[in-house]
C-alpha cells in the first residue's frame, strides 16, 4: 500500500513537472513560439528540447548546464532574427508578434519573438508576474508606511525578505533546470539563468498577501472573507502567471506556494518578538547587520554566477536597512503607533476627500522619487569604487557585477541605504516639508 502511495506521489510529481503541460496550458492562453517545424518535432519525440520520458526538470542540473537553450529555442539564426512563423492554422484571431519584456542587463539574454493570440491574458499575467519584481516593492512597501500603516508595513518587509532568502537558497542547493524551450515559450527571460525549484515569484506572491491579511485582520476593519479572497486571488495570479510566462512548471510553483505558507506559519509566532527587538534592544544594529550578512554568505552555495545571489543580496540588504531604519525611528521618537483603544482601525471611505487623495498621491510621488535617485546615486558611486578596491577594470560593469567582490557588497550597501532612506530619511524630509 505505501509502495502504491509513492508511486501515485512519483508519477503525479512527473506529470506536474513535464514542460509539455506548461506549453499546453500556453497554448491554451493564446501564446504560440516561432519555433521551426523540424525543432517542435523532435521536441514531441524527446529530442532536441529534451521532452520525451526523460524529464530534465526532475534532474539535478550540473553546473555547466545554466546556459541550456536561450529564448525560444531553435528558432534563433546567427543574425538573430526569428525564423518563419507557423500560428495555428484553425486560429482565425490576429496574431501579435512579441519579445520577453524585460531584458536582463547582466546576462545579455533577449529572448525570442513569440505570437500572442489573447492580448487581455498577456496583460493580465504580466501585470501578474510584476507583483514579484522589484520596482512593485519599491512603489508598494514604501506606499504602505507613508500612507497606510508603518507597522504592518515593516514586518511585511521582515517576512519578506527572509522568505525570499530561504526560496533562493533552496533553488541553488535542489538545483533544477527551467522548462526546455522548445516546447515551452519563454515569455519572461530575466530570471532564465537561475534554477527554477521553488518558484520564489510565487513564494514572495504568497507571502505577501497571505501575510497582510495576517497582520491587518483585526487591526483594521473589513470582513474576513473579502481578506482571505484578496489574499487567494492575487496569490494565484502571481502563480500562474509564472506558468504563463514559461519560466515554472506547475510542480515548481505548487510547491514555492506551499513553501511560503509554511514560513509564514513560523513568522506567525516570532514576528511581534522580531519587530520588538529592532526597535528596542540596544544590540538591535549589530545583530541586524550580522544576521543579514551571514544569513546571505550561507544561501550563496553556487560554484557559478546567477542572477539569486544578487537579488539574494538585495532582499537582505534592503531588509537590514529598513530594520535599522525600524530602530532609528524608534529611539528617536518617529513612530506613532494608535492606542489600543482606536484598535480595529477603520478603512478610510471610498468618497474620501480631494485634498487627502491629493497629499497621498503627493507624498508617494515625491517619496518614491527620492529612493530612485538615492538609488542611481548609490550604484554610480558603489560600483566603480569597488571595482577598485577589487582590482577590477571599470569600463566592462557587467562582467564586474557578476563577481562576488563587486556584487555582494554593492547589493548590500546600495540597497541597505535605499532601504534607510525610504523608512527614516522621507518621512523626516515629509515632515519638514509639511507632508507627515
């Protein structure tokens, strides 16, 4: 019975994991490669892309295999261009030619032209795959503190960026390719040069929502339900959208939403002693700046560059600088917390007035600008300076940050101050200006 019970775990693990079922759910949403015929046989026969009976997702990659195929497979000519494109010919709908939207600077990786049959689910799902990437966490969290509540605002960042932490360091130790293309398309090809098991897009699209319902229910008030399904509804967005963009199977994702609710459980009974000790303990700046750096030296287990040691980094670094900001506003008297009496807040109205709605877009305006320029002055200052102190030519800043000496400490540093500045530096700069 329990050999019968393994098995069923096996094959229904095999099934989740294949890349054929992530290109049909694909297909289904309106997405078609320009592959050429020949490669998107052998791809149906096991060549080529690696489909058949062996499923190279369920494999530990070897080193040298995180430059498997690049884009859309084969369909890729030494000048670059696409090669003929075959829609469907029972599609009737127009098709869009398209390339992955965001190209990733330090590999050179473009990507390849795809067709696109149904614009609202390529919009829809990358909207989705957004909600995991950095410029939503610059715009989101800090919207939260100025605006909203400071408090769940900080702690949401502590789950953050320890669940992104934990996520990224499984990837380097289970070591899993991404979906074969062909028969996947790749939607997305940034993150194409990490290992894929958990899917940390869906770790951090869990975690987040999952954790502001966690910390607002009963704080504020709104009805249990309508928490649980923002919650739900953004997670699976999130989710899917990773299948959608051919960067996850659907085994990966599963198991990168499961992952997080079981870090947040562990959260859920430490994160009021965590937040307590940032802001009181007077050790609180010392054991921030070691746990951070430590906890980032030990997920760093990869014998080759990708591009989670960096945003490994960054998570940790922006966390240490938002609780060294935690500390500073408390010591200097900058957090106002409600009384318990004005606890469940309620949820400003929907006809709230002009001149709020006005200071609020203001303030998140004008806060936001104030990072992104704290952040391009930090990385124009950081990189040269240790490039130096590393004995590393300045005029190739890609082949620099890929090593360890420049990018670990230009992570750390560039974002521990952009993450100070947006939780202490705006708020005093709002406050002198009249905006608190």
């Amino acid at each position: 019975m329990a050999t019968d019970v393994v098995k069923t775990f096996v094959e229904t693990c095999n099934y989740l994991q294949d890349p054929q079922l992530v290109a049909s759910f694909q297909r289904l949403c309106g997405v078609r490669g320009t592959f050429p015929e020949k490669a998107s046989d052998e791809s149906q026969h096991g060549g080529g892309g690696g489909g058949g009976d062996e499923r190279p997702g369920l494999r530990k990659r070897s080193p040298g295999d995180g430059d498997d195929v690049v884009g859309n497979g084969a369909a890729v000519h030494a000048n670059g261009k696409p090669s003929e494109t075959r829609p469907d010919a029972d599609d009737d709908n127009s098709p869009t030619r398209a390339k992955p939207f965001r190209r990733n600077s330090l590999t050179g990786d473009v990507g390849q032209e795809f067709l696109i049959h149904n614009k609202f689910l390529f919009y829809l799902f990358t909207f989705g795959t957004e909600l995991g990437n950095e410029m939503f966490f610059i715009v989101f969290f800090p919207f939260l503190f100025w605006n909203i509540d400071p408090l769940v605002s900080r702690r949401l960042i502590v789950v953050w960026a320890w669940n992104l932490m934990v996520g990224q360091s499984t990837k380097d130790m289970v070591r899993w390719s991404r979906p074969a293309s062909p028969p996947v398309v790749k939607v997305e090809v940034f993150y194409n040069s990490e290992y894929s098991m958990p899917s940390t897009h869906a770790m951090t699209g869990t975690a987040i929502p999952f954790c502001l319902f966690m910390l607002t229910y009963g704080r504020w008030q709104y009805p249990f339900m309508l928490g649980l399904c923002v919650a739900l509804c953004w997670s699976l967005l999130v989710c899917v959208s990773r299948v959608y963009m051919g960067m996850h199977s659907v085994l990966e994702v599963i198991t990168g939403f499961l992952y997080s609710l079981l870090i947040l459980a562990f959260f859920r009974q430490t994160l009021d002693k965590i937040d307590d000790f940032y802001m009181t303990h007077a050790y609180a700046p010392l054991v921030i700046v070691v746990s951070h750096v430590s906890g980032g030296l030990l997920a760093f287990s990869l014998d080759s560059w990708s591009t989670s040691r960096g945003d490994t980094a960054q998570a940790l670094g922006s966390g240490a600088g938002i609780a060294l900001a935690t500390h500073a506003n408390h010591q200097l008297g900058l957090l106002a917390e409600p009384p318990p009496s004005a606890l469940p807040l309620a949820l400003p109205p929907l006809g709230a007035g002009a001149g709020a709605l006005a200071r609020t877009l203001l303030r998140s305006a004008a806060g936001v600008a104030v990072v992104l320029l704290t952040r391009a002055l930090m990385k124009a200052a950081a990189i040269p300076l240790l490039c130096r102190l590393a004995g590393l030519p300045t005029d190739d800043v890609r082949r620099a940050r890929q090593r360890m000496a420049v990018e670990l400490p230009y992570r750390y540093v560039v974002y521990g101050v952009v993450g100070f500045t947006c939780m202490c530096v705006v708020p005093l700069l709002f406050r002198l200006v009249g905006l608190a």
